[in-house]
C-alpha cells in the first residue's frame, strides 16, 4: 500500500523537530552535528536570528503578491547579486532545477533572437546533475534519473568530465551553450580546474556558444568566495544558484549578462511564487551575513582546517580513505566499501553527512561552523573509521 507521502525518497528513520546553529535535535531528544546542512541549502546553520527575524518581519506584512506588481525586496536582492557577480539581470524561481530550466530556455531564446533559432543544442559533462525536470535529466544524461521517463528530451549532448577537445568536437552549428557545475557535487565532489574553465571560456567566445555555470550547490559562498568559478576568474553568461541563497527557505535565481538575458521579454517566462516577498526577505538577510567583512575568508580558514583533518584521517585511515576532495566549505571523501553504510554509521554516532556518487562521502557543514564543531566532527569520523569494515 502507497504511504500518503508519496516514497521517492529513501529517508532515515529519524524525524527532526528543532535546530540550533549547526545542530539538530530529533523527537525523541537526541543531538545530531549537522554536516549535510539540508544539502547545502542550511548555509548559517538552523535557527540563525537574523533569518528568523527577516522571515517573521515579512510574515507580519506581506507574504504573497505575484509578479503582477513591484516587489521592492526582489528588486535590492537582485542589485545586490548584479552588484556582486557578473550578471547584469536576475530571474527569480523556487528551485535549482527551475533556475537552469530559466538558463536553458535563454540560451535557446538568445540564438532565437540573433538569427540562429536552430541553435538549441546544450553541451553538459558526464557525471552532471542539473535536477529532476525533465530537461534537465535530459541534461544530466544518468541512467537511473532518466529510466522510465522516456522520450528523453532533445537537445543535449553529453561528453566526457573535463574534456574541452571533446567539448570542442561536439560544437556544431546547432549548438546554443555548455552547460558545466565548475564543482560536481552529486557525482564526488569533482573540480575543474581553472585552465578547463578559462578554456570554456575561450571556446565559447570562439563559436559563439553561452557559457552556462550550474552554481546550485557549489555558488553563495560554499568554496569561500560568492561564487565558485571567481577562483578562476572566468565569468559565464548565464548562472543558476539556489540552495543556500535562501539559507533554508526556497528560492532559485538565474542569473545573466545582458547579451544573454536579450531575447528574455515580457511573457517568455514567469513563476508564481518566484521571488515572492518572504523568499527575498530571507534571502537579503542571507547577503547580509555573506558579503559582511570577514565572512568568506573564515569560510575559507575553516574549509582549510577541515580539509587538514581529513587529510590526517586519511593517513591514519589509508585503507578506508582513498582520496580527500574539494574546496572550502565543499569537501568530501572516497571509501574503499559502501559509503552509504558508513554514513549509516555516523548517523548512529550523531553526525550527519551526505552521500554522492564515486563511493564519496559529502561534508557540506553550515558556512558559519566553529572550531568546536569542527574537531568534533573530526573526532566522530575517526572514531566511526577506527570500527567501519570496509
């Protein structure tokens, strides 16, 4: 017999009622360390008086207009992100998913308005996830997403992580955009480097293809600066965020240039609740923290100290850790054996971890963690690796 909430999820057993900071407390009491951060949506933990004051501010006032009117807070928040990044304009949805559906039909939508309408293809990478739509399973190309929801959608094109030759063979004239995560998340935490990224840079210039970033999880501060690809200082043309835009509260934001954002006029495309006034009061409180001197470089002195003690766990536990991944605040680990029963483990010992694909452990912990949190976590690791069987 079906479950009245629908079983698309393969959930834990443990129900949460409350949080503080990067803590959780379960219904029966009991204290779990959050390093999963609702994958990495929870940014300043649970319970953070700024988000809370923003949200019940708001809630007071005006919850809900429609797009149908002026909303004042949608409009600083997307200031403040163009004043931030490269973009010159920000569309706002609900979801990852729905801010690369918004970079898809863009990028189509810009060849439309150039005099090219029969450039629609999209370049993605094997191993890319870019959410649950259908296009944008299509995009992501992973057997288990697309099994049974066939036909596949048209217009991607798929090859090999990393390969800017490959990428460079597949552009024809029916190309729009690549699409690329500069940090892959949901297949291991895998980085281009920053030549690969300047190179996709160089060739869509070249072509005149857009470069599309899927910042959902790695952008809004996760590797220590706004957004992931500044380390490498090649800008796209069309960005999807989300995740911990809203800190915890659902919102997604496509973000673009002019010239790519061109073809985008009244009536192409639209949402209901996108951006409605309580989603962007909680996101401006978001920024708030954010762009607040000092935030981003303890992002990256924490990220710093982490990824030391998981490099010394990986010495101390060569035959259970293969290899120690990521940047910032973004990081994770391969086992040898089943990460899924090692992350079982911690759970029972009290800390929360996510699970990715390559036998990888993700350890995406609130952006404001502590040192305490940190060297507990440590702690906890270790000693779950001291008695795991791999």
């Amino acid at each position: 017999m079906v479950t009245p909430v629908m079983p698309t999820y393969g959930r834990t057993e443990v129900a949460f009622e409350r949080g503080e900071g990067a803590w959780l407390i379960d219904t029966s009491g009991q204290r779990y360390l959050d390093f999963g951060a609702g994958i990495a949506v929870n940014c300043l933990g649970h319970s953070h008086p700024g988000l809370v004051k923003a949200l019940q501010d708001q809630a007071g006032k005006l919850w809900h207009t429609s797009n149908l009117y002026q909303i004042p807070g949608q409009t600083r928040l997307a200031e403040r992100l163009v004043a931030n990044s490269f973009a010159d304009t920000v569309f706002f949805g609900n979801s990852g998913a729905e801010a690369v559906e918004c970079g898809i039909k863009m990028a189509r939508k810009y060849h439309a308005m150039t005099g090219n309408p029969g450039r629609y293809r999209i370049i993605t990478f094997e191993g890319a996830f870019h959410g649950r739509t259908l296009a944008t399973i299509a995009a992501g190309a992973q057997e288990k997403h697309l099994a049974g929801f066939g036909p596949v959608v048209d217009g991607f094109d798929q090859v090999p992580f990393g390969d800017v030759d490959a990428v460079k063979a597949a552009i024809t004239d029916q190309t729009a955009a690549i699409l690329v995560e500069p940090i892959q998340g949901e297949s291991g935490i895998r980085e281009l480097p920053a030549e690969t990224l300047h190179q996709l840079r160089a060739l869509a210039d070249e072509t005149g293809v857009l470069l599309f970033y899927d910042e959902v999880q790695c952008g809004m501060g996760r590797t220590g600066k706004l957004f992931a690809h500044e380390w490498a200082g090649a800008a796209p043309d069309i960005m999807a965020v989300a995740k911990a835009l809203g800190g915890g509260f659902p919102i997604g934001a496509c973000m673009a240039t002019e010239k790519a954002a061109q073809g985008m006029t009244g009536g192409t495309h639209g949402s209901t609740f996108g951006g409605n006034p309580l989603a962007v009061a909680v996101a401006n409180a978001v920024l708030d923290e954010m762009l607040a001197d000092g935030f981003l470089s303890d992002v990256v002195d924490n990220g710093e100290k982490l990824r030391a003690g998981l490099e010394r766990l990986e010495i101390s536990h060569h035959n259970k850790i293969l290899e120690v991944r990521g940047t910032g605040l973004m990081l994770g680990f391969k086992v040898r054996g089943d990460n899924l029963a090692l992350i079982g483990k911690l759970v029972d010992a009290g800390l929360l971890t996510v699970v990715a694909g390559d036998g990888v452990v993700r350890l995406l912990p609130p952006l404001n963690i502590g040192d305490a949190e940190i060297d507990r976590a440590l702690d906890v690791l270790d000693q779950v690796l001291g008695e795991f069987e791999s």
